[in-house]
C-alpha cells in the first residue's frame, strides 16, 4: 500500500514540491501577503482537499477583494471534499453579488446551498453508487476581506491565530474556531439536548464518543446517510445503516462562524486539518496596519495600535 502512495521528488515553484508521501509549497502570494502549504498523505487515498483564492470576492468585477482560504477534511471518499473544493467558492461569490456584502448569512448560505447540492449529487448516483450517500467532509473556511476576518467551521478542523505579545518576542496561538467533535463534552450534551428522545445519539465505542456510534463529528457537508432516512437503507453498506430510521437530520452543517476585526498584532494564520495544513497571511501584521491607516482616524489608529 505504502508503494502505491510513494512519489519521486518533484521541484516546481508553481505547483510546490512532492517528496514521498508530503507535498507543500513553501510560499506564494496573495492579495495580502504570503502564504504557504502542506499536505501529508495518511492514507492510501488522499480524502483531503484545500484551497486558497485571492481576488474579487464576488461574481462582479466591482465587488469587494479578499483572500478566501479553504480547508475540506474529507472520510469514507474524496467525493464530498471534491465537490466543495469546486462548488463552495462559487456559492459563496455569487451569494456576495447577490447581498452586496460579505457577512455571517451569506457564509451561512453559501455552506447549505453546497449542501443542498452535493446531496442531490447522492440521489442522483444512489442506484449505481450508493457508497456516495456516506461520504462527508469537514469544511473550514476563512475569509479576510477590509481588515475583517470571518472564520466558518463545520466539523474538526481548527485554525489558530498567531498574535505577536507586546514587549515580548513571544507569539501567542488563539483558537478562532469551533469545533464540532462528540469527544467534546458540550458537543454531546447538544446532541442530547436536540435528539432528548433518543439514548443512543452519542455512544462510546473503543473508548471514543461516535454519533449514533459511528461518526466522530456532529457537523459536515455530506454524509447522507445521516441526514435523509431515503439513504439510510439497502443497497448502503451494513456499517452505515442505522436499525430504525430517524425523522430528523442527525448531523449538520450549519457552520459556527466567529468574525475577528484584525489588530495589529495578528501576525499569521494557521488552517489545518489532521492531514493537510495551510499557513496563510504571513505578514498580516503590515496588512492590519496598512488597512488601518487607510481606513481608520490617525487617534484611533493609534488607540488600536496600543
């Protein structure tokens, strides 16, 4: 298996390099600084998939410019984080376009509008590929637009914020994102609390709380079989059928999403997954700066500043 995954050494400062089973890329541009990237591959089948747009942020030319960062940490298959990585930056432009704005609701319609999509992609191919209804992925998105950082996050994914301390030559890590893990005890008493009629919504297995002993993450995009009872039957593998079906969804995907107004001690951003990480807005620091002075009065910019 491990020969099947091995690759010779590839050098290519437009693709990034390969050597073995990491591929990364050591920097590149966007629109406000630097960024760089890593993937190790785990598995076999490499199920992860990211991206990093920079530019318009909408689907017009007039629109607001940004960075868009994405980090989509597929199991079962590649399908789901596939169709995110091609399908979730679109909805999110054109859902821009549409509001005139970038903001909480429109991140949160951009992630069901992906959902919604991919699901009828599962009932399409369910007769000819019904191992497609248990494929899921974890989604993590950044956006960083006019000195604002959104996060949205749906499953186990994290990013950390890299803050520069005052008087110090020390960088403290803040995590920015939510994550949605039944190992997390207020996961499971949210589960609880939105399934109170059933005992087996959380179950420890091996020694790992699963939803309905199955999944670890409470939230994704995909993942059919838990969220329509239509997919939760024969031709479905047995380890993913449930014994009685359900009349509502059992995982999510409505992100949680926190917006962070960029200071001028935020350094850099860490997006990562357990197999895949992207460093992302090196130099962040003369970005808030700069945006700052543009944007802000000389006493307030002085009383962020302090």
């Amino acid at each position: 298996m491990v020969k099947t995954c091995w690759r010779t050494r590839i050098d290519d400062d437009a693709s990034g390099k390969a050597e073995g089973l990491m591929w990364h890329k050591d920097l590149g541009n966007h629109l406000y600084g630097e960024f760089s990237m890593a993937v190790i591959q785990a598995n076999n089948l490499l199920e992860d998939h990211c991206q990093l747009e920079s530019g318009p942020l909408s689907s017009s030319n007039s629109g607001p410019y940004g960075t868009f960062i994405g980090v989509y940490d597929g199991h079962a298959g590649t399908e789901a984080s596939r169709f995110i990585s091609h399908n979730l930056f679109s909805n999110f432009k054109a859902l821009v376009s549409e509001h005139h704005e970038i903001s909480e609701n429109v991140i949160n319609k951009a992630f069901s509008a992906t959902e919604e999509d991919f699901l009828c992609l599962v009932k399409k191919q369910w007769l000819s590929r019904p191992q497609i209804a248990s494929v899921g992925s974890c989604c993590l998105v950044g956006v960083v637009c006019n000195g604002q950082l959104y996060i949205a996050n749906a499953g186990d994914s994290r990013v950390a914020l890299g803050r520069a301390e005052p008087g110090i030559r020390r960088v403290k890590a803040i995590q920015l994102s939510r994550e949605h893990n039944a190992n997390i005890e207020s996961v499971r008493n949210e589960l609880r609390s939105l399934h109170p009629d059933d005992s087996q919504i959380v179950v420890l297995k091996h020694k790992v709380w699963r939803v309905k002993g199955i999944i670890q993450v409470s939230r994704s995009i995909g993942d059919a079989y838990l969220k329509r009872t239509e997919f939760n039957r024969e031709p479905l593998q047995s380890k993913y059928r449930l014994a009685e079906p359900f009349h509502k969804l059992i995982l999510g995907s409505e992100p949680s999403i926190l917006v962070h107004k960029l200071q001028p001690e935020d350094q850099f951003l860490i997006f990562a997954s357990d197999g895949l990480c992207i460093s992302a807005t090196k130099k962040l620091s003369k970005l808030c700066k700069i945006s700052l002075a543009m944007e802000s009065p000389r006493d307030s910019l002085k009383q962020h500043s302090r």
